[in-house]
C-alpha cells in the first residue's frame, strides 16, 4: 500500500470502507470550537521561499465551562489568506473561533522524535451579546404589519 492507510467504518454488520489515505500527502483533523477574550495578536510572518504566511494570535476562554479563577490561555494559528481575518480584532475583543486541531512527528537526524501540534483556525466571528445572539443577522426584519397575520390557517 505504499505507506497509505486504509480506513473503515462498521455499523452492525455492515463495513464500509472509506477511500485510501496517502499519510504522507494529505492531514485528517479534527473541528472544534471556543469562545474567548483575544489576549495578543501577532503580526502575519511569511516562512520560506514559497511566500508560505502565518499569524499567531492567543485567547483567554471564556464560557460557562471556564472557571476564570484558573484562565485557560490558547494559542491558535491563522495561514495563508486566512492571516488577514484578525485585522478587524483588536485585544480585548470576545470571538468565537472554529479550528482545526493537527499534529506531526518531527525527527531531526540524531535527535530524538518531537510532536509539534497546532490549532490552525479557519474561521473567526466576534460573540454577539444581547438578546438577539441567536438571531441570524442575514434575516430581514419582518415586514411593517407582521403581527396583523396571527389568523393565518397554517
């Protein structure tokens, strides 16, 4: 298989296989998501001849699971066009943030195996306080009269 992983799933009695997984071209992760206070931003750095960017920026959590008496600090990562999604924050700002989890092995040769793990964010969006938190600021306001149609057979 040439240093490829086969994947399956099993539901009762029934496998099935996922497609093949080349491990050395292509990352599985996993998505999460975390609400806190921006602590730091830092400055998008370019790495490499490839004009490969990175941007670090760190969050206290915040949220009924958080006790602030011990604050969890983390630090996540921004790369390539998505740098540029923190230039609208500013420390102190609540934001959500969704991310990806990911992880490697590193070896340099004759030192021993390292495991560097990222949180790598792709998307950013600021909490909405208030009483209008669930609702999705693309909706229109309903029409003027809205409250007339209560006899509406459906």
């Amino acid at each position: 298989m040439n240093d490829a992983t086969q994947l399956s799933v099993t539901h009762g009695n029934r496998r099935n296989a996922a497609p093949i997984i080349d491990t050395k071209e292509k990352s599985m992760s996993k998505n999460f998501e975390i609400q806190g206070l921006i602590h730091s931003i830092g400055t998008t750095t370019e790495y490499g001849s490839n004009g490969f960017t990175k941007r670090e920026f760190v969050i206290k959590l915040t949220g009924e699971d958080e006790n602030p008496a011990y604050p969890n600090h983390l630090a996540l990562e921004l790369i390539k066009d998505k740098c540029a999604m923190m230039d609208s924050y500013n420390v102190g700002d609540e934001i959500n943030v969704r991310f990806n989890l990911s992880g490697r092995l590193w070896q340099g040769s004759g030192k021993p195996e390292r495991c560097f793990t990222s949180l790598q964010a792709w998307k950013v969006e600021p909490v909405q306080s208030g009483r209008n938190a669930d609702v999705d600021p693309s909706m229109p306001e309903p029409p003027e009269g809205f409250a007339d149609y209560d006899d509406m057979p459906f």
